[in-house]
C-alpha cells in the first residue's frame, strides 16, 4: 500500500467545516484523557518581606564518635573530617565539643562504645581509695595543677582542631554531667532516681570552676574560643539513672538557674567572652516551663537560648520567647532514627524523614543555628542485630578489627542534610514561604534566594516558584537544581532560565531537592501582605471570632461585615524586614492602638511607647503571634474563652491556639474576571452578579454594574473587554466578551452510584469559530430516578442560548467505592480522655503533621483510653486505618488496639481487629462489612508512655463511585463502521482491505467511559493494529488485536482517455496535501470539485464532491494535543 502510518494517535484534533452551499459539520470532541498534563500541583511564594536574622550555621556535636574516632590512623580520620566539615563534605561551621565528666577509674566500664567521655580532672594516687574502702572526700583542688590533666581527651580535641582547619569557625562547649565526685550517685551517668539532681548541693562552686577552666584552657592553650558554654543537658527529665549507658544528670529548675549563675560569676572572673547557653533542654515544651521558672537574673545570664526538639511540638512558643527576651536561639541538638525504619544506607525515607525536621524546625523555631546530635554512628551498633535504625549521617564500626579493610557508609540522611548544608550558609536569611515542605533563605550579597523542597509523595509533582516577592528580578535571572533521591546524591540539573516572575519546573517523587536562584534581590511591597494602607480582621484560632474594640476593651466577637471596630490596621514602627518587626495595631473605627496595660489590653492614643508596640511571628500561612515589645507576652484570649465578648489580654507564651491568630484582609479582596460571548450584531447578555473573594475565605454574589457597551463592539467577529463597579470596593470587576459563534460543545462524562443524582455541571466547555474556548451555561433536561436506577449508561440532552448544537453528557451508574467516612461533615470524634494541648478533633481533621489526640495525664500514666467516630447513622464500615505520632521519647503509638462497633444497644468487638501494633506509625486493620452508626477504638498504651494518633480513617460505603479497573471495549469501528462480529471479551480479530485501499480508521468505545485507548497501526501488510485499553485505575490494561490483509491486486484495464465534456468524469484525481501552521485558529484554503486532499502529518484525507460551487473555501480547525495522552485517532471525511 501506499499509504502507511506507524500510529494513527493524532497530535491533532482536525474539524472540517465548508463555507458556501454547504452546511456546517457538527461534531463532538472525544477526550480520553482524564486530567490534562502539566497541570501545577504547588505553588510556593516566597516572601522576603519576613527574614529571620543571619544565620549562624550547621553543625554537630563531636562527643561519642569523636571519643572513639579521634584516635583512628590519619587516612581514616581525616577522610571522616572531610565528609563532615571540608568543602567537599557537609561543609559544617559549627563543632560542640562536650566536656566529660567521667567515672572513678576503679569503676568498671558500662557505658556504650565511646559513651565515657573522659574528663580533665586528675586523681593523684594518694587519693585512690583502699581496698574495699572509700576515697577522701573533696579531695579534688581546682587551684592545683597536679588535678588537672589536659591530655586525657585527646581524641575529641583532635576532631576540635580538624574541624576549626578545615573552616569551622563557631564552637560551644557542653556538659552532660559533672565529674564522678561531684555526684551524688558517685555516677556520671545519673542518680539512683533518674528524676532527682545528682550534683551534690555543695558542689556548683566547684563545677562551675571545672568547667570554665576547660575553656579558659582551651583559649589559652588551643587558640579555640569557645563562643558558648552550655552547663546542663536535657535536665529536667527522667533519663538518667545511674548506670546508664551514657553521661546525664537531673537538675530542676532551680537547680538550673542555680548553676546558670554560678557560671556566669566564674566566666565574668576569668575575663572570658564566652556566653551561656542554656538549657539544651529535650523539647520546647519542658524548656519553656524551665525559663519561665527562672527569675529574671538568671535570664539575663543566659546569652544563648539553646532547644533541643525531640518532641517538635511547642516551637513557636519558644521562638516567641527568645523574641521577646531578644535572645539567641538555637536548635542545637536532634537526630531521628526515625522509627520503624531498619538500617539501610540506600532508603530515602530517613532522609526524607530529617529534611521535613530541618524545614520544619527553622520555619517554625527561627533559630540562627541547627545542630545535629552526633552525624557519625556505630555501625555495629546500628545494624539489624541492634538497635537496627539510622541514626547518624554516616555508620562506621567504631571496634574494627583493623583499619585496612574498613569501610564507612554514608546513608541518605548524608545527602539530604547536604541539600540544605551545601547551599544555604552562615550569614544567609531564611525568608517565609506559604507551604510547610519548604525551606528558603535570601544570600543577600550574591543577589541569590536557596529553595530546599521536600516531595513525600510517591509522585512527580508540578511545582511554581512564585518570585513576585522580591523587588528585583533580572532578565538573566536562572535556576539551578540538586536532588536527592533514592538513586541520586545532590545531583546538579540542568539550568533553568526564569520567565517573568515565575518558574514552574517538576519535581521527583520521594525527592529533595534545592533550588539556587540567582537574579533575585530586595522586597515588592506591593507584593507584602502586611501592607500599611490595607485593612485586616485578626481572627482567634481556637475561638474563631476577631478581635473587636467595646469601649476601650479588647474583645472577641463574631465577625460581622462591615463592622469597622473589627478592623485594624498594621502601622510598621521599624523600618526593616527582618521577623522581628514592630507594629502599632490601629483600631479602624477609633484610630486608638492596642496598649497593654498591667496583662490587660487597651485602645488609647498613639504615644509610641513599647507597651503599644507589637511583634508579630509567623511560619506562614497568615497565621500570626504578637509578642508585646514591653514584657514579651503574647495577645491571648483569656481562659481560652470562645465565648462571644470574652476579654482578651496577654500572658506568657505556651503555645495555646488561643494565642495563635489568623489575619486576614478585610472586605472584598479580589473579583472575579468572566468570559461571555455574543454573535456579531446581538448585544451580549452581561451578568447581574459576579463571585466577590473576601479576606476571611468566604465567597458571595454581588451587584455589578457594567460600564455601557457600543454596538460597534460587537458588529464584528473579534473582542473586548469590559469593566464593572461593585459597591464597597475600589477593585473593578472584568469580562472578555468574544463575538463569535459556537463550533463545538464538547461532551461532558460523569460517573455516579445507584439512586444518586448525578451532579451535572451549570457550564460546559465550548470552542467558538475563532479558536477560543470558554465556558457556557447549559439547561439540562430533567432527569428522573430511574435514569440512574440501575447499572449502566445513559446519555442527557442540554441546551445552550443562541446555538442549535446540542451538549451531551454521558452518565454510568457503577458501584460505590470505599470513601474515608470519618471526614465527613456530620462525623464527630470523641475521647475517653484527652491530653490538655491536644485536641480529639485532631484524628478526623485530614491533616498528617504533629497536630493529634493524646492522652497525656501530667498526674498519672493512663493505661487504657478509647477513640470514637460517631457518624450519626448507619453506614456500612469495612476497615480502619490509623496513623501514629512517634517521637520515640514520652508520645508513641499504643502498644496494641482492638475494634468496637455500636450494634444500637451496646458496644460489640469486632472479630479479629485485636492488633499488637510494635511501634508501628501506621496500622491498617480490615474486617467483614458492618453496618453501625459508630466504631471506636480500644488503646492499651506502652508502659509510662501517652498514646498520640495523627488520623483515624474509617473506610466504608459512600457516594463516591469506586475508580474503575474495568479496561475492556464496548466497540470497535472500521471507518466509522461496527466491527462485524465485535465482541467485549474476544481479543483477536481479522479484516481484509482491497488492493490499494487506504489504511482504515480504527477507533473504539471503552466500557468504562473514563477508560482511555491508544491505537497503533502496522508499519506493512500484512500486519495488526492493536488497541491498548487503560482502566481508570491506572493499572488494568487490556490489548485488542486486528490483523489487517490486503486482497490481490485486480488486472489493470486499459486507461481509457478522459472527455472534458463528460460531467461525471472526474478527471486527475491525485492527492493534494495541506500543510497546517502551528497556531490554533481557523485556518482557510481554496479548494476544487473531485479533489482528495490530504492533512500533513496526520491519517487524515477530505474528498470533495465533484458538484462543488465554485469559490469554495475549507476552514480547518487544529487543536493542539500534548505527545503522549491517549488520543481518538483522525478521521476521513468523504462528502
């Protein structure tokens, strides 16, 4: 044959059209795809306008790894200092080196390999105890030389010394307990009752010099000045019992300040510049009850506010609290394993696991500084014989046999602290973003902005880089990616240039990846939301009500519209864009701004004074803290109160909801732009209303009148636009109006269960003559019960103004699928108990973070509690899946569950739902349907650990039709004929061409109607055409065959001559081909009786009639279809 086509798929989608004595073709588009391609799943504005200071930098402790490594043969060592602290490496900045306490000599070793620091105390011989006897007591003089022995640590000190030459250039000294005599235990490694101090009450003199003297040596005798010096460690928790496997102590609160203070008097003797950091407490919530516990001296003797975030909930609170005690913070120490995740140097999810920490962390905790505890781990230790997790960057086995052999393992926690540690440096500026996966910071000197994004998801995902924050953004300006990924390693992508304002680029599932913008410099405060000349309502989050002036008394109320007392203004004090901002907050109704006045707040006259100034804190998403320039406390509802009037004060920070608050701009914030069409000479039909967006989230209706319109507009085929004012707002609102006419409604395909009306669309998509393609509203006839009583298909016939085609939908009636019951409105979940700064609502609120329902008891551990979903009536239930939160500390998963359903009467177990769960994060438990208006959960918990659940899903029957897996064919057409003998099931079929006759055209009607086909063609004959069916599901797939003959090739009559004169002799008949441009409009071309024509590129041929008028044109419309979708194949047109 002459004609062959490799794949009949089309790139286009051709409609055929003629002009004079013809009428136009109607026809109705097929699109099997069921979501377009390149769609944006995220988009990420930046924000410069809220930087948080300089950053300090990375870092690690040294400590264990350091006691055992430090010691190594040079090759082996070093090769580790590179990977941590070289250029080459991590390039970290920041080392804390931990002054050891140590055990008695004579103590028989009992700690973890490299767990016994040593310490610089020396014990001369006649101290040694006796036999069976006990050594002198306060034998130790810090004043004597012969007690100190500089030498002992001289494995960490090595690490020390690599770091500063390789560029590290911040160090802090900690202590995780005093020397064994200074105890009470006569341990390093705690009391005998964990949660008792184990310093003895006459000693804090004594440690207090120990440990300054460390560092006075260090300075003196090293050149390595230690910028911080942190005096306890996680102290006011129960970790640390004698014999631990490790250093640790207890100290109260009071016992914290106590030392606090004693160090500070001996640093301030010793003449050394060396702050106090305090208290590296295990998570924000005991490190905010300790400093709140300390008076303000002892504030003050703190230089550096140090956090540890085990257990990340409360870092706001913390945040707030450095802010308000214009302090320094840093996060200095954590590591996650995380749980339920074996060693394995090659998953990512450990390392996708650390990266949402990091972000998190310092979006929420602002710190100039992230540490991490220790990046080098035992290896052995590490493995599935042990503790079988991934703590650390990299596993060695800190006890080889020999060092020839050995090997290191970096794991992928490794690569995906590189992406942040490699890229945003000491000196750069974290800048808000509006999504919690993201990480940016401002390198203000290179006019560069880093982006680090994490993708959890097992899916590529579309993302926008919105860059409209920043003041300047050059022509030049470009990107450059690094991932990581389960095969890649920081690996650099190619460089993308930036378009306008934006870059919209993808991203790899289950990924890392850090963006280096360049080009990007300064704040568009156009672009700011806390724009001066707007005006805002602050609403409570855990009231839901705005602030509201009665008088001169801050209150909260429901918000009303257009109450002006409920509106504020944000007057900026300062003039920077740093995150600790100050603002006056300006009453619109009175012009007064909140005062706070002896823990009440106020309206009164602008004075300028710091109780009138405010600084707000945010880790994105509008929602704010104002701290009080005055006293560092936050605006709150009293009580917690969501009472209508309840007064509003301020108090110390605790990271309540009723100290969070959304601000949200007032009125009318933007309008919605509208698409209309008319035909040429009929004025069009403008609407009466259009969708007003207001701050607050809602959406209405409003009046709008439109400005007047010429009947020159519209006396031709073209467009305008025009403008309309709406009461209330400067904003105008806008419509395109195209004159033109409708070429093609394209059909609409729905899916619905037994007895649920389908919901059919008010509008549906509409291509006009010019190519354009809007929306149009279509009158659906009335559908009745029956349609969609049964499975199967039904067809429904819409109308639309000013046009005699007809819109289609298709309809199939399928079964239901299982749908998350719990997320239903009418879905309410209830607790036995609930732990006082979680909330049960947590379980059944769709959102996976570490928000969830507890039952934490500060009086007592509680065993056993229960979580209910009540659905309000019957639904059938066939299984629950529950998510955990796990902080491997105090909140963990329960230790097992079983199931109940409520039979009307009584709560019955549900068979084989009894479940050990074994520090599972997530639990799946599947059962036979039951039908019940509730089901909850039994929860047995771990011994003296609350139990925390993230999300309770409840899957039963909904109104969700299930995702189709059906991948079979209800037709197949030859040329728009049915395949004679077609059967769905039957997969192998056989047609026969005449010699010469044209590659047919195949085409199909899937079973499923969101099912999508693909047809390839035979390159020769004989051969098979096959069509590849795929379910809705993505995954079932089903392949029909036809083999395609071509008959024999007739004897070949004489050519006979052709007679002009004879009408019905058509003379030369040879194809013509038309080539089309790439622009999608209508395109026209002139064309002749008798004449084939052919469309470049396609399987697509028009046969005009031998009667055609004279001067008759053919209008071509192309449709661009993206390479790679499942396509209808063209068609050829005979008339």
């Amino acid at each position: 044959m002459k004609q062959l086509v490799k794949k009949v798929a089309l790139m286009l989608s051709i409609f055929v059209l003629f002009f004079a004595t013809l009428n136009p073709v109607s026809t109705h588009a097929q699109d099997s795809t069921n979501q377009s391609q390149g769609s944006i799943d995220t988009t990420i504005k930046l924000d410069p306008s809220y930087q948080h200071a300089p950053f300090d930098g990375w870092g690690t402790a040294l400590v264990w790894f350091a006691n055992v490594t430090g010691g190594w043969t040079d090759d082996i060592r070093n090769q580790l200092a590179d990977e941590l602290f070289d250029e080459s490496g991590l390039n970290l900045n920041i080392a804390r080196y931990n002054i050891g306490g140590e055990d008695a000599p004579e103590t028989e070793p009992y700690m973890r390999l490299g767990g016994a620091v040593p310490g610089y105390w020396n014990r001369p011989a006649e101290f040694a105890p006796p036999e069976d006897g006990q050594e002198p007591e306060d034998w130790w003089d810090s004043d004597n030389p012969d007690h100190w022995d500089w030498e002992k640590d001289a494995n960490q000190q090595w690490w020390l010394e690599a770091a500063k030459s390789r560029g590290a250039d911040t160090f802090e000294a900690f202590s995780n307990s005093a020397p064994y005599f200074m105890t009470n235990s006569g341990y390093t490694s705690g009391n005998t009752d964990s949660s008792e101090d184990n310093l003895q009450e006459d000693k804090y003199d004594e440690f207090a010099t120990y440990l300054t003297r460390v560092v006075e040596h260090f300075e003196e005798e090293k050149g390595i000045t230690f910028d911080t010096l942190s005096p306890v460690n996680e102290p006011n928790t129960d970790y640390w019992g004698a014999q631990g496997r490790q250093e640790g102590s207890h100290w109260s609160p009071d016992s914290q300040a106590k030392i606090i203070n004693e160090v500070s008097n001996k640093l301030n003797e010793l003449e050394l510049d060396t702050d106090i950091a305090a208290m590296d407490e295990t998570n924000p919530q005991k490190f905010r009850q300790n400093w709140q516990a300390y008076n303000q001296a002892t504030r003050d003797n703190v230089g550096q506010m140090n956090v540890h975030t085990y257990w990340p909930a409360e870092r706001g609170a913390v945040r707030d609290i450095a802010k308000g005690e214009e302090k320094r913070l840093w996060m200095s120490e954590v590591d996650l394993g995380p749980s339920g995740i074996p060693q394995d140097f090659d998953n990512i999810e450990p390392g996708l696991a650390l990266s949402e920490r990091i972000t998190s962390d310092i979006m929420t905790l602002e710190p100039k500084a992230w540490v991490l505890w220790q990046a080098i781990e035992d290896q052995v230790n590490m493995n599935a014989d042990n503790e079988n997790m991934n703590w650390g960057l990299i596993h060695v086995d800190f006890d080889p046999e020999d060092f020839d052999g050995l090997e290191y393992y970096k794991n992928k926690k490794y690569y995906t602290m590189a992406n942040y540690t490699k890229f945003i440096r000491p000196g750069h500026q974290v800048i808000n973003t509006n999504n919690e996966n993201t990480l940016a910071a401002i390198n203000k000197n290179d006019q560069q902005a880093v982006v680090v994004y994490t993708n959890q998801s097992e899916s590529e995902e579309n993302i926008e880089l919105d860059l409209s924050g920043f003041g300047v953004i050059d022509q030049s300006a470009s990107v450059v990616p690094y991932s990581t990924t389960s095969d890649k390693n920081v690996d650099q992508g190619e460089t993308i240039d930036i378009e306008g304002k934006t870059l919209h680029t993808s991203v790899e599932p289950k990924s890392v990846t850090t963006f280096v913008v360049s080009g990007v410099a300064g704040v568009n405060d156009e672009a700011s939301f806390l724009q001066e000349d707007k005006r805002f309502k602050i609403e409570n989050k855990n009231s839901e009500k705005v602030l509201d002036l009665e008088g001169q008394e801050l209150v909260q109320n429901t918000s009303e519209k257009g109450k002006i007392s409920q509106e504020w203004q944000l007057d900026k004090v300062t003039d920077d864009y740093t995150s600790s901002e100050e603002y006056h907050i300006v009453n619109e109704a009175t012009n007064e701004v909140l005062t706070e006045d002896d823990g009440n707040v106020i309206a009164s006259a602008k004075e300028n004074t710091d109780s009138q100034k405010w600084i707000l804190s945010t880790s994105g998403k509008k929602d704010y803290t104002f701290i009080n320039k005055a006293t560092g406390t936050l605006l709150e509802v009293g009580g917690q109160s969501t009472a209508e009037g309840a007064s509003v004060g301020v108090w110390q920070a605790n990271a309540g909801a009723h100290q969070e608050w959304t601000i949200m701009e007032s009125g009318i914030t933007k309008l919605e732009n509208i698409t209309t069409w008319t035909t040429v000479g009929n004025m069009p039909n403008l609407p009466e209303t259009v969708l007003a967006y207001y701050g607050d989230g809602e959406q209405s209706e409003v009046s709008v009148e439109w400005d007047a319109i010429t009947s020159e507009q519209y006396s031709q085929e073209g467009e305008f636009e025009v403008e309309g004012s709406v009461e209330g707002t400067d904003l105008k609102a806008t419509t395109t109006v195209y004159v033109s006419s409708i070429e093609q409604l394209k059909d609409t395909k729905l899916k619905t269960v037994k007895e649920v009306a389908p919901s059919l669309p008010n509008t549906i998509k509409a291509v006009l003559s010019n190519g354009e393609e809007i929306d149009v509203t279509v009158d659906w006839e009335q559908l009745e019960a029956d349609d969609y009583a049964n499975y199967g298909k039904f067809t429904v016939n819409g109308e639309v103004e000013n046009t005699d085609r007809h819109a289609i939908a298709t309809i199939q009636v399928v079964e239901s699928g299982l749908e998350n019951l719990a997320l239903r409105d009418s879905s309410v979940a209830s607790a036995s108990f609930t732990g006082e700064w979680d909330s049960v609502d947590h379980v059944n609120d769709g959102i996976y973070s570490d928000e969830r329902w507890t039952n934490w008891d500060p009086n007592e551990w509680r065993e056993t509690d229960w979580v209910e979903i009540d659905f309000q009536n019957d639904q059938v239930i066939s299984k629950v899946d529950f998510t955990f939160y796990d902080d491997d500390g105090g909140t963990r998963p329960p230790k097992s569950l079983y199931l109940e359903y409520w039979d009307g009467d009584d709560w019955i177990k549900i068979e084989n739902s009894d479940t050990n769960v074994e520090e599972e994060d997530k639990i799946l438990i599947e059962f036979e349907e039951i039908t019940s208006s509730k089901v909850r959960a039994q929860l047995t918990a771990m011994e003296e650990t609350c139990i925390a659940i993230v999300e309770m899903e409840v899957y039963g029957l909904g109104e969700t039709p299930v995702i189709g897996d059906d991948a079979s064919l209800d037709s197949i057409l030859i040329n728009s004929q049915n395949l004679e003998g077609f059967q769905s099931d039957q997969y192998s079929y056989q047609i026969e061409l005449d010699h010469g006759e044209a590659m047919p055209t195949i085409t199909a009607e899937t079973s499923d109607i969101y099912a999508t086909y693909q047809v390839e063609m035979p390159d020769t004959l004989p051969g098979a055409a096959t069509i590849t069916v795929l379910a809705e599901n993505q995954e079932d797939q089903t392949t029909y065959s036809i083999s395609i003959m071509e008959k024999e090739k007739e004897p070949e009559e004489p050519e006979k001559p052709t007679d002009p004169n004879d009408p019905e002799d058509p003379g030369d008949n040879t194809q013509q081909e038309i080539t089309l441009s790439s622009a999608n409009e209508v395109q026209y071309f002139d064309v002749v009786a008798g004449q084939l024509y052919t469309i470049k590129g396609t399987n697509s041929s028009i046969q005009m009639p031998t009667d055609l008028p004279e001067e008759t044109k053919l209008a071509i419309y192309k449709n661009d279809v993206k390479e790679g979708q499942w396509q209808v194949a063209g068609d050829s047109f005979h008339l």
